[in-house]
C-alpha cells in the first residue's frame, strides 16, 4: 500500500462505524492513523467496525456521541484531545435524507436534515481551531446533489450546498492556523446489490462501474497528506466520471 505519510496521525471520522464512513475509516487507519470512529447509538455495530480494523497499520477506537445534539461536536474533539493532545484530521461524514419535492417542501424535514448535514461542521470549528495544529486537515463529504436536480432529493441536495459552501468559508478562515478544508463529492455508492437504476449508471460512467465507498475513501485520505496542503476549499468529485454527463 502506498505510504501517505499519515503515521501517528490522529483523526475523527464522523458516522464512521458503517458504509462509506467506515471505508473512510479503514482508509486511514490503513495509512497508520489512529482514527476515533463516530457514532449515534448502535453499541455492537460499533464494536464489530472497530474490530474490522484490527491488525491494519493504525489503531482505531469507538467514541459515542450523537451528532445532532448542539454539544457533541466540541465534546468529542475535547475527548480526543484529552486523550492525544491534539487532533489532526476531522472528516465529516453525517447525513439524513427526507424525501420531498422542491414544490411540496417539508420546513421541518428540510431543518432536521441541515441540522445532521450542516450545524455539525460549524459548531466543531471552535474546537477545531484551539485543537488542531498547522498541517491539520478537515473534509467534508458532499453529495452531487448539490450541484444536480435528483428526483425527491431536495431536502439532501440544498444541505449539502449549504456544506460546500460552509467548506469555502471555513477554507479561507482557517488558513491562518494552517488548517486545510475541503471536500469530497461522490454520486450513487455501489452497495452490492443495485436495482436497474443502479445499473443503468454504472453503463453511464465512463470508468465502468459505480462509485465505491473505497474509492472515496482514498480521495479523502489524499486530501489529508502534506502533498494537498495548497489545496484549500475545494469540491472534489470522486464519481469515475459520471457528471461529466449532460
């Protein structure tokens, strides 16, 4: 595996004890960080994610806390510091999807989701900046949602422009600190079982396939190396091409 350079880092992966978090995860952890996996309730799913990363380059632990409350952003980067002194990567990888058409908008709905999406990122930023040294590295997951109309995604889809958005924001505020911030944008994940909508992306993508939580993952991982350090409030899309379509 190629060497990132990522040794003895210290990280926080939001949601990360399933799917794309948990890739993102092991991606890291693989790298040599020692990556402290986010999660709302679900004890033995957390157990078994920390499990999955036995024996990898790096170490990995479970901290408890849901995302949603006010408080948990700055209490957990408080427990990593506590227990590091410092934290170097945060990647934040939470989400909440309410179906709904933009003409048939549920203000509820729309607020519970930017609350998972959005409030998590910009309540961490204190901590962030009295924690994370210069050559720290924050990523944000996105969605092409943000940038594209899918059908009954608008709850998601304004959430994570509003995120892009607070990426950009933060990418020139935190610069001072040395402090990086990006994001990674990707489109449908390849989750091993796709219907025919599914596969009818897969034949659009130019690479072949659909998106893999891997794939993302290693964009993610790049982005925290001292190679990316000049790239700051950037989307990046990981999606083998696919919107590279009209």
């Amino acid at each position: 595996m190629t060497d990132l350079g990522l040794d003895g880092r210290v990280a926080l992966v939001t949601g990360g004890t399933r799917g794309l978090g948990l890739a993102i995860a092991r991606r890291l952890c693989a790298a040599g960080c020692h990556v402290h996996l986010n999660y709302a309730a679900d004890d033995a799913a957390a157990e078994a994610a920390v499990k999955s990363l036995a024996g990898l380059r790096g170490t990995a632990s479970a901290m408890r806390a849901d995302i949603r409350s006010p408080a948990a952003p700055a209490e957990m980067i408080g427990r990593v510091a506590e227990r590091h002194g410092r934290l170097d990567v945060f990647v934040h990888n939470t989400s909440a999807l309410r179906p709904m058409a933009a003409a048939d908008a549920d203000c509820q709905g729309l607020r519970d989701v930017q609350s998972v999406v959005v409030e998590p990122l910009a309540r961490a930023v204190p901590a962030l900046a009295g924690t994370m040294r210069a050559g720290g590295r924050v990523v944000a997951v996105s969605s092409v949602g943000a940038r594209r109309v899918v059908p009954r995604y608008m709850s998601l889809g304004i959430a994570k422009a509003a995120l892009e958005s607070l990426v950009r924001y933060l990418a020139v505020e935190l610069a001072g600190d040395g402090i990086a911030v990006n994001a990674v944008s990707t489109s449908k994940l390849d989750k091993g079982a796709p219907d025919e909508a599914a596969r009818a992306l897969a034949r659009r993508t130019p690479a072949g396939r659909l998106t893999r939580p891997e794939d993302v993952a290693d964009v993610v991982a790049l982005l925290c190396t001292a190679e990316a350090a000049w790239i700051r409030g950037q989307v990046i899309t990981a999606d083998g091409g696919l919107t590279l379509h009209a």
